[in-house]
C-alpha cells in the first residue's frame, strides 16, 4: 500500500469493486472504501480473490501470491493491470540507468508537440492514475519488478537503455533480471517497436524469439549520436535531429535524448514536431542545487549505483570533488570508478558503505577521505574546493542508510548547503 497500491485501490473503488487492502505495516495508509486488513496477511484474503492487484515493491514469489495463482487467482501487477484499461498508446522505458531522464525527456517532446501526454509509471505518478483520463499517449518508466508480473502488457514503442548489475538480490542473476526487462516486449505485435542498445548481446539474445520490430541504440535501423546530430534509420520519418540548443550535461544524456527522441517517432510524431532547445531534467539527476564562492553543487543522487555515478563522472569536463556513499548494494565494484575519479580534485566517502568505498580506492591508488555522514561530507567538500570547482553528489549506492530513498538524501543535501 504505498504509491503504486494506494492508485489501483482507489481506481478499483471507483469502478464498484469490493477491495481489500493488505499490507504487513500496520500503519499503511487506507483508502476509502476499501477493506483494510494490516499486519499478518491472511491468507484466505488471496486464495479468496478474484484478482490480485500487486504493488511492485512485492515480489512475485510471496507465498501468499503462489499460493492465489495455485488456485487459480488472476494475479497481475498494478501497471499491467492498469495498461489494459487505458486506450491511449503507451511509449515505455526501462534498463538500469538513465530511465527516468529519458522518460521525462519523452514526456516533454510529446507534450510540446501538443499531444495530451501522461506521464509516468515507475517514477511520479502510478499508471493506474492515468485511467479513464483523456490521453494521447502514456510514458511509461517501467521497472523490473513491474515486469514480474506483467499480463498483458503491450506498448506500442519499448526501449532498454542498458543493462548493468542491479536488484540481483531480487533477481538473482543478470540473466534473470534481463529476462524480466525483456517482457515488456512479450505481447508486441510486429508493427510495435522493441528497441535495444547495440552492443549489449545478453539483451538482444534474450529478446530474440520475442515479438516487435527490432530498432537500436547506437545502431542501425534505430538511433546514433553523430557530432550535433542525432541520426534516424529504418523509422517513419528518418533523417537528422539537431541536438543544438539541448542543455543536460554529458555524453550520458545525450544517449538519453536519442533513446527519447527514437521512442517519439516510433510513437507517431514526426521529426519537424521535436522540440529538443525546450527540454529540462529531471530533480536529483544532475541538477545545479547551489553556487556559492564560485563553486557549484550537483544532485545526482538518484545514481544508486556504480555504473549510474561512473556515467557522471565520466560526463563531467571541469575540476570536481565527488561524494560517494550510502547504503552498499550487492556485488558493487567501486574499483571501476577509479579511472574517472582519477581526474577528482578530491573523493569524499561516506555512510555505511563508505569503509568499503575507501578501501576499493585507497586499492586503485586513488585518494580519498573518509567522513560518517552525508552531513560531513558538505563541510569537507567546501574547505576542498576551489572557485571554478563542481562538487559532485553521485553516491553510487543506495540511500537507506540514513535517508528515506535517493529524494529525501537529495532534498536533505540541498537543505543543508542553503544553512551554510
């Protein structure tokens, strides 16, 4: 019952639905009109149903849920569950990094067109929020845990960006979890575009025997950044894009455009409607949060992981300090951090991963100081850097160790430097 839940329990109760609600915190919000049942799960409530909505933070392989499939439950994810009630087309995004900057990026190309565009899904606001509106097309950030579950779901135009390891302690192995990512294409039909980045073989062999159009990232038919240009092969409307006036920072993003830009035209607009000079980013993904004495601090503390924060610091042409840190993920491998901050004025590591950070460094030959907390870091940081100088907030972990989630930790980073 958090976001995703709470959308599908109050979209369920406006279609007349009985609704119970479940959820082991006993203080989970409840919706009215609905049943909540908080604490213990019972499980008479699952085997019972008629269908189960399933928020994506549960797994699939709840007992309770095995057991509702057992006996012959519908058991569908909330996004699923949500798409085939929508008659909008829907434009998804998925991979490891860089999701949610495409997304937005997507959202923003279709809405300046003049389409009627929700935007969504794994980031902001549920799909099932966009039912019954009046849309022209749904963008739709879509994660693996979505996909445990995923009905029937069909977009009309799909993209991987990449795929690097992450949620393997859901997953298990990187197979797994790019077999998961891959079901977004399962129910296309072959006029639908199932789009993958060019040099990722595990990705195209698990689509392989999948349905859609093949397009790629970085390939032919599909999408290459060449100089100022982004070139299109093999779509309605081929041709160049001008990426003149586009304003994110970093190679990274301009990746992240062509992957929007790709999706765009594969979902009916045309190459004359793309407005890329009006494009803006996206809170706690490289976002300018505060200059002060000629130094600038960015928020990218939605880089959760190594391969996201290695994207950073590899984009970024000027001086810096970076600060990693925060809650380890499994089979993290800071060590290739260490060519890009090579370049670092100075690293700064810090919370409960930190050690480890330092350590994997300190291997690497490169400096770096240890501080306990986030709220450390920012003094040290300041009495580093010198005017000219950008202080670089991309942890490469998780946030859990002293925040809420990768918005709270950039909310309270920036809290903090407006007390200095």
């Amino acid at each position: 019952m958090a976001r995703s839940g709470v959308a599908a329990a109050k979209l369920a109760v406006s279609q007349g639905h009985t609704v119970v609600c479940t959820d082991r915190r006993p203080d989970a919000p409840v919706v009215p009109g609905t049943v909540p049942v908080y604490g213990p799960h019972r499980l008479e409530d699952f085997v019972g149903a008629e269908q189960i909505v399933v928020s994506p933070g549960v797994p699939a392989k709840l007992p309770e849920l095995v057991a509702a499939r057992a006996a012959g439950v519908d058991v569908v994810g909330e996004m699923a569950w949500a798409a085939e009630q929508l008659t909008c087309p829907i434009l998804a995004i998925s991979g490891t990094n860089g999701k949610s900057t495409t997304t937005h990026l997507l959202g923003q190309l279709c809405a300046n067109a003049g389409r009627r565009t929700f935007e969504g899904g794994n980031i902001g606001r549920p799909l099932s929020e966009a039912v019954g509106g009046e849309w022209d097309v749904a963008v739709v950030e879509v994660s693996s845990y979505q996909m445990e579950l995923p009905g029937r779901f069909r977009p009309r135009a799909a993209a991987i960006l990449n795929l690097t390891p992450d949620h393997l302690e859901r997953h298990g192995t990187m197979e797994n979890y790019g077999a998961h990512k891959c079901r977004m294409f399962a129910h296309m039909g072959p006029e639908d575009a199932a789009i993958l980045p060019a040099g990722d073989a595990r990705l195209r062999r698990l689509a392989d025997d999948l349905p859609g159009q093949r397009l790629l990232l970085g390939g032919h038919p599909g999408v290459t950044v060449e100089g100022d240009q982004l070139l299109l092969r093999g779509v309605h409307d081929p041709g160049a894009v001008s990426t003149v006036g586009f304003t994110l920072p970093g190679r990274h993003n301009l990746e992240n455009l062509a992957a929007a830009v790709l999706l765009a035209v594969c979902g009916g607009l045309s190459r004359r409607e793309l407005d890329v000079g009006r494009l803006g980013g996206l809170a706690h993904r490289m976002e300018l949060v505060h200059e002060a004495g000629g130094v600038r601090w960015i928020d990218d503390s939605k880089a959760t992981n190594v391969d996201s924060a290695l994207a950073c610091f590899e984009g970024w042409s000027g001086p810096f300090v970076a600060l990693l840190g925060g809650k380890g993920k499994a089979g993290a491998a800071y060590e290739g951090l260490a060519p890009s901050l090579a370049r670092a004025r100075r690293v700064i590591c810090f919370g409960e991963e930190g050690p480890v950070i330092h350590a994997a460094l300190a291997r690497a030959d490169v400096p770096a100081d240890l501080v306990p907390t986030l709220a450390a870091a920012i003094p040290h940081a300041a009495a580093l850097a010198l005017p000219g100088d950008t202080v670089l907030l991309s942890p490469a972990c998780a946030s859990f160790d002293e925040f809420r989630d990768f918005e709270d930790r950039g909310l309270k980073y920036r809290e903090w430097l407006r007390e200095r």
